[in-house]
C-alpha cells in the first residue's frame, strides 16, 4: 500500500488508459493460459514440463491482475477524478513478480536442457538473486509519489541495490543462453537469439519504468506510465516470452525426430 494518502488528481483519461490496459492484460493472460495448456501435445514429452509452467505464470499472472484491477479501481473516485494511493495495493503485483520470476527461469532452464546436475545449481543461484532484485524493489515502489522524483533519495537507493543482482541475473543469462546456442541446429539457435533479445529488452524494461519519475513528469502522468509500463512489460515477459520457449520446445522436439500423433 502506499504510504501517505495524499490524493492525486489524476483525472478520467489516465484512469481509463490504466484501466483499459488492465483489462488487456488480464484477456492476454488468460489466453496464453489457455494456449499452453492446449498446446502440451504438440511438444516432445521431455519439454512439456516448461510449457506447464508457462501456463502456471500466465496463470498466477491473471490471478494477480485481477485483484491489481479492482485495487485500481477502488482507489480512484470517479465522481471527483481523484486518485488515492494508500488505496492501491503494489503488493500484488510484486508478490507476482516473487512467485513469476523464478518460474520464469525455470521454462528457460528446462528448455535449455542442460542436465540435472548444471540446471540445480544455476536455478538456485539466479532465484536468489531474483528474490533479492524483488525484495529490494518494493520498499522504493511503495514511497509516496512526491518522493520518487530525486535519484539521489531513498527511491533511488533501493532502484540501485536491486539492480545489483538484476545485473548478475542477465549476465548469466546472457552467458548460458549463449553457450547453449553453440551446439544447437541452426533452426533452434535463431530462435534462442531471439529468446535472448526478448529477455533482455523486456526484462529491462522494468528498471525503466521504475526511473520514470525521475524524468520530471507531473505526478499523475508518472502513475499512469508506471501503471501501463508495468502492465505492457508483463504481457511481453510472461505471455510473449513462454510462446517462444513454445516455439524452441516445438523445433527442439523436430530435431529430436519426435512427431506429433494426428
Ligand atoms: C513477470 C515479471 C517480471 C519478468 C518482472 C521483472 C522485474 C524486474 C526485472 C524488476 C527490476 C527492478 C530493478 C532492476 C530496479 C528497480 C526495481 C525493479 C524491481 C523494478
């Protein structure tokens, strides 16, 4: 919650285009849950494990954004156009990330096949580090508005601790993912570059999103960018992104030789 209750004139459009992109958000999420589970079979058995939990993120995801659309709603007063931030609850939403993050790297892991006694160890050290990025985020996402305008403030200190192991994680990931490229069919090395690509322009989008205060917009509008930035950035780095580890799975079970039944 937020942590003064100020209220924010924020008026009818930026409610409505916060509200309208929840409500995309929730139709993108619900569907690609819908298409993962459908999808099972028709990868190989060895990687249906990573569409099941592709389907369990965009799962826990539309859950979330459910209850994240009704705080929304509930901290906004229509007949007045003011906006209450005590109102808004961002825990959802990074309880999301604490729950979405590392499955996420989970499907990347399993996808990349690398055997149990590699995949343990990695999956371990970079959930930490996930947990970590997380954890040291919210004490900065729940400030008030007025003190997310200076970099040089306490804002600006929990953004930098978390983008420490936020760093640690891409440069892993940029490392394995590329290794694992190496030895891949041609088909499936394009497809872990644009995985790669994927991850690292959603993923960092979020420290992005988070800095937008900084970059002298009014109150309201910087709500509503973090808001919709937010919102945006899940739909690519949860849906987007599990329909390309589909899409590696598919191609990887063809160079398996593994065929669909008809
Ligand atoms: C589905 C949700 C995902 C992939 C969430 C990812 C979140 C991040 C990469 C957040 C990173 C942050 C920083 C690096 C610094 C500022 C605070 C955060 C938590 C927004």
């Amino acid at each position: 919650m937020g942590t003064e209750s100020t209220m924010i004139a924020l008026g009818s459009d930026g409610y409505m285009l916060v509200f309208n992109m929840f409500s995309f958000t929730i139709a993108a999420m619900l569907s690609a849950f819908v298409f993962f589970i459908l999808r099972r079979s028709a990868v190989a058995p060895q990687y249906r494990m990573s569409l099941v939990v592709s389907s369990l993120v965009v799962g826990i995801a539309a859950y979330h954004y459910i209850r994240i659309f009704d705080s929304w709603n509930h901290a906004y007063d229509m007949a007045t156009g003011m906006y209450n931030p005590a109102l808004f609850n961002d825990a959802y939403r990074y309880v999301d990330w604490l729950l979405t993050v590392p499955l996420l790297l989970v499907e990347l892991i399993l996808v990349l096949n690398l055997g149990r006694d590699k995949s343990g160890p990695l999956l371990t050290n970079l959930s930490i580090a996930a947990v970590l990025m997380i954890a040291l985020g919210y004490p900065g996402e729940v400030m008030s508005a007025t003190a997310k305008t200076s970099m040089m403030s306490e804002y600006g200190m929990w953004g930098f601790l978390s983008t420490i192991p936020f760093a640690y994680i891409l440069f892993v990931l940029w490392g394995k993912l590329g290794s694992a490229m190496e030895s891949q069919p041609e088909r499936v090395r394009v497809l872990f570059r644009n995985l790669r690509l994927l991850l690292i322009a959603t993923w960092g989008f979020y420290p992005i999103v988070y800095c937008l205060p900084y970059f002298g917009m009014d109150i309201a509008s910087s709500i509503v960018s973090i808001q919709t930035g937010y919102a945006i950035a899940d739909v690519l780095a949860k849906a987007g992104y599990g329909v390309m580890i589909y899409a590696i799975a598919r191609e990887k079970s063809a160079a398996d030789g593994w065929r669909e039944a008809a």
